[in-house]
C-alpha cells in the first residue's frame, strides 16, 4: 500500500496538529485531556520490562530498515483510514470521507432492533453487524460492543474487504450526529484481509489494545488518532508488528475541511515495531511532521530511526518530492558517518 495514495481515495487533506491530540488519563470508556486519550489502560496485557530495538543500523543495511519503516508506516495509516471509513460517522461539513461508505447508521438500527443487520456494500458484497445483548437499547453510549463481519465487501473505494472485528465504544462525547463530537473504539478480535489490486494484507489483533478514535470538537480539524499495540499486519513483502510499550503508540492524522492545506502526517509518539523481513526491532518517530500537495508525495519532513545495541540512528530527510536524504549515525556518536540519497517511491516501494 502507497502512503499518502489512501488519502486520495478518500478525498483527505491532511494538517498535523500534534498538540491537539491530548495525552494521560482514561481508557475503557476513558476521558479527554484536550483531546483523544489512550493512555492509562488497564494494564492488563503491558510487559513489565519495554522490549527495546535489536536491529542494528549499518551502511549497507541503511536503505532496507529506512524502506521498512515506510512501508509499515504506509500500511498503518491504510488501515487507521480504511476501518475509520467503516465506522465513524461523517460530520455534515467535513469532507466526504466516510459518508458513502461507513456502516455508522446501522449501528443504530442494531440498537434499536435488538437484532443484526446485514448492510450491503455499495458494489459488492456485505457486512453482518451484531449488537451485544448489553448494549444501551436506546442509543450509541460507551461500553456499547459491536461484532463486523465482512463478505468480499467493496464499497468502490478500490478496496475490498473480507473477515472480522469487534468494537467496544471506549469513548462518547458530543453527539455524533453533528459536526462536533468525540468517539473511539477499541479494536479486538481482529482478523481483516484488506485487498486493492494486486495488493494485499492482513491486519490482526493479539490483544485488545488497537485503539481508534474520531475528534471533531476542534472542527473544521478533524483528528484521527490510532494506539497501535497489539496491532499486525501481514503483506507479501513483509509482517509488522507494534510492540508493547509500558505507553500506548499512538499516530495522529489531522483532516482539515480547508483543502488548501498541505497534507502531514504526524506522529504523537514514538514507537517501536518488528519486522520479520529485517529480523527484530526498530524504533521511530516523526521528528518533522511530513508535509505533501494534495495527492502527491510529501516535499518535506523528517522521520528518526533508532537501532540496536550499538544506538544507531537513521534520520530520514525528505528535501523535495524528488530527493530524499538519509543521515546515518552507525555507531550513535551523534555524528553523521554517511549520507545517501533516495527517493520517496524507492523508500515506498
């Protein structure tokens, strides 16, 4: 999957606005501090001691583990956007991201029917929709628990989708019928094959930490905010997986309703995932959120990469959208050993 394409699909202009995405307090049906919180979890399921990134940063290995970082980082957001535009509703001035094809409206016929739905998708296909029995019968309210199954459902956004999850409402703020509210999910029980063309991947859950959440409040920004723990997703190419961190990861996206704003991608966290095709473990954050026209690749932007024992690091610089240069630190002095030079589509694959 091609970071930043996604976006096109779905009509996405993205402003990275980092620090509207609160941090501490509630989870399970949890709270805001300025934004969607993830934080404070119910510790079930952390590991006591952070596993730490054991691949170590070479010369020769540099464009591998930068490659690999991309195209997780891409594969992620393909997921945070493709499953939003399942189950967010779409607020009435925003752009049209989710409305022709989220399921939202029959969640609440699932509540009010106290039996499931089938929702036929807009080409092909289907999706089951089941309500637990101890739902609130009259409205969307936290705690609410949703099972999905999807049937070679392609609603004609070039993806189809085949398998299962299941959403428990963490949070509820406002009312989602209006530009302005607050709503996140916990996403569990997740084994979703996602294909669009040639392409295709699996995006699984080893516990019940991938957490996705909606914030309209600061509207015409709209902030979609995923914490990735316990999050897999499985290509051809490549299997990732975001470990467990004593914090939750998280990645934010801003939508903002003025086309006019260049898209970023940012990230409110560092994180730390597996790569099967690399062996281990690598960290990364977004130093400078990545910034690209419409549609296009991104023209600037920075993302770090932290290797192993020796600490060394891979500071990826995005000078244009025909140039990228890769500062590597192989022995973590803080001094450059070397500089080479790429591009984007190369790192993207």
């Amino acid at each position: 999957m091609r970071i930043f394409r996604i976006f096109v699909a779905f009509m996405l202009v993205i402003a990275g606005v980092v620090s509207t995405v609160g941090s501490g307090g509630g989870g399970g049906g949890g709270g805001f501090d300025g934004g969607l919180n993830f934080d404070g979890l119910d510790g079930c399921c952390l590991s006591s001691i952070p596993p730490q990134p054991n691949v170590d940063i070479t010369i020769d290995n540099t464009q591998d583990v930068s490659a690999t970082v991309v195209q997780a980082i891409g594969q992620l957001f393909d997921v945070m956007a493709k499953i939003s535009g399942q189950i967010f509703p779409s607020p009435p001035a925003a752009p049209d991201l989710l409305s022709s094809n989220s399921k939202f409206d029959f969640f609440e016929t699932v509540q009010t029917r106290q039996e499931p739905v089938i929702a036929t998708c807009a080409v092909i296909g289907n999706v089951y929709i089941w309500g637990h029995t101890t739902n609130d019968p009259v409205s969307l309210s936290e705690g609410d628990v949703f099972d999905l199954m999807f049937n070679s459902c392609d609603d004609g956004d070039n993806y189809i989708l085949d398998g299962n999850f299941t959403l428990l409402v963490n949070v509820l703020e406002g009312d989602p019928r209006s530009d302005l509210f607050r709503l996140a999910y916990e996403v569990f029980a997740m084994e979703l094959t996602v294909t669009s063309g040639m392409d295709t991947y699996v995006a699984s859950t080893s516990q019940p930490l991938f957490l996705l959440g909606w914030d309209s409040l600061p509207f015409p920004e709209i902030i979609l905010i995923a914490s990735t723990r316990g999050l897999a997703l499985r290509s051809q190419v490549d299997t990732y997986s975001w470990s467990d961190f004593i914090q939750p990861e998280k990645h934010s996206l801003t939508v903002n309703a003025d086309t006019s704003i260049p898209a970023t991608l940012a990230k409110a966290s560092e994180s730390l995932i597996e790569s099967a095709a690399l062996g281990g473990r690598v960290a990364y954050v977004i130093a400078v959120p990545l910034q690209a026209p419409d549609g296009q690749d991104p023209e600037s932007g920075e993302i770090m990469i932290t290797g192993g024992d020796g600490n060394g690091t891979i500071r990826i610089v995005i000078e244009s959208s025909a140039s990228v240069r890769l500062e590597i630190d192989a022995d973590g002095d803080g001094t450059v050993d070397d500089y080479q030079y790429t591009t984007w589509p190369a790192l993207r694959g």
